[in-house]
C-alpha cells in the first residue's frame, strides 16, 4: 500500500467518524484498542516535547456515574471514559521541566540549562504565557487537545465511536476528582475528557456536514 493510500484510508475513517451521542450499554472497546488510543496519546506532540498531560482512566462505574452528574456533556452506557489532566505551572524554573529534560530526554546540565533558557524566553516574550498561573495553565491545556485529537483518530481508524467532552461543571468536578484523591490539585487540573465505546445501532448518524474546502484554507503564494 502506497502513503497515498494510507492517507486515504485515514481520511476514510476521519469521513466516518461522528461524536457518538448515545452508547450501546453492551459494547465493549477491546484492551487491545484501547491500548492503541492511549498509546496515541502518549506519542503525541507538545511544545518544547514537556507533555504537560496525563490521563486518568476512570474503570470504577460508580464514579463514571458521579462524574457524569458534573459532566452533562457525558454519555451514559460508553464502554471508557478518560479524564484528561493538564499540568500546572509548566516554566522553566518547574520540578516538571527538569524531569522531562533529565529523566526522560537524557539531557546533561548543559543541554537542559540551554534548552530552559529558550523555553523561558519562549513563554515570557513571544507567546506571553508567563503572565500568570491561569495564563501557563490554558497553554498546558492547548497541549492536551493534541493529545486528544490523536486519541479521537485513532479510535476513528480502529473503528471505535468516541466523544469529546468539554461540557462539565469545572468546579465540581475537580471537587469530586479531588476529594477521591486522584490528582493533587497544586499540580493538574481538568482539561477536557473523552469517552469511547460502541455506538447504539439506533443512533441516527447525520451525515457529515464542514465548509468546503476553499472556505477554510487561503493560499498565500
């Protein structure tokens, strides 16, 4: 098989997808898939490569169901639900940048000295994140959404229904997440979740609806 048609395979299965609205209690995602959609996650891009992210797999019903009751934007009977969370105060001067460079990457005292130097220029001066921690919190948040849309492809390409959800109550949620003691809450906090399963078969899809082509895309020669 050509790229070509490795990428029309992917846009086959982009053409298909559709944010599944009600879930077959029944449906099971495989270990095997799902495995693959986390794992699409974890070799996902992010600025400077600081992975501000980690995913909270949330296996106990009872609290999929408490957490539905803060998430309207939750369906009932999907088969997985991740909460994805992203991490607080990512800047140069942070435990979680030196662990990324040393214990991750490999980097010497050198390397990481350097590298830091940039990424702290790089937030202060040209995108202007260092203002404040709501500031680095929303741009540590950007990242996940990478993460995100490569865990919605995958389940796409593997033909496993998914649903992104930003509709909860932030609040309560965390209230919730925290007070089971899933998270410390001076260092994550709750970007966005994501939910896969099986899709009931009396779910009507309607057909897929996005501006044509000359609409989103101006060239600029």
């Amino acid at each position: 098989m050509t790229n070509t048609q490795d990428g029309q395979k992917l846009i086959k299965a982009l053409e298909d997808r559709f944010t599944c609205k009600r879930y077959d209690p029944n449906g099971h995602v495989s270990d095997e898939d799902f495995n693959l959609i986390l794992e699409s996650a974890r070799l996902s891009p992010s600025s400077f490569g600081f992975e501000p992210w980690k995913l909270l797999v949330i296996e106990d019903k009872g609290l999929v169901d408490e957490i539905r009751a803060q998430a309207w934007g939750a369906k009932k009977n999907a088969d997985r639900t991740v909460v994805i969370l992203a991490r607080r105060g990512v800047d140069a001067k942070s435990q979680w940048v030196q662990h990324i460079c040393h214990d991750v990457e490999g980097m010497d005292d050198e390397g990481t000295a350097a590298k830091l130097d940039k990424f702290a220029g790089f937030q202060r001066d040209e995108i202007r994140v260092a203002e404040s921690a709501r500031t680095l919190f929303d741009w540590a948040g950007k990242q996940t959404y990478i993460a995100l849309g490569n865990m919605i492809t995958m389940a796409a390409v593997l033909g496993v229904d998914a649903t992104p959800v930003e509709g909860f109550n932030l609040n309560k949620l965390e209230e919730l997440l925290v007070g089971r003691g899933l998270y410390n809450p001076n260092d994550w906090g709750v970007s966005v979740l994501a939910q896969f399963g099986v899709h009931d078969p009396t779910h009507r899809m309607s057909p897929k609806t996005r501006r044509p082509m000359d609409e989103v895309v101006d060239w600029v020669k």
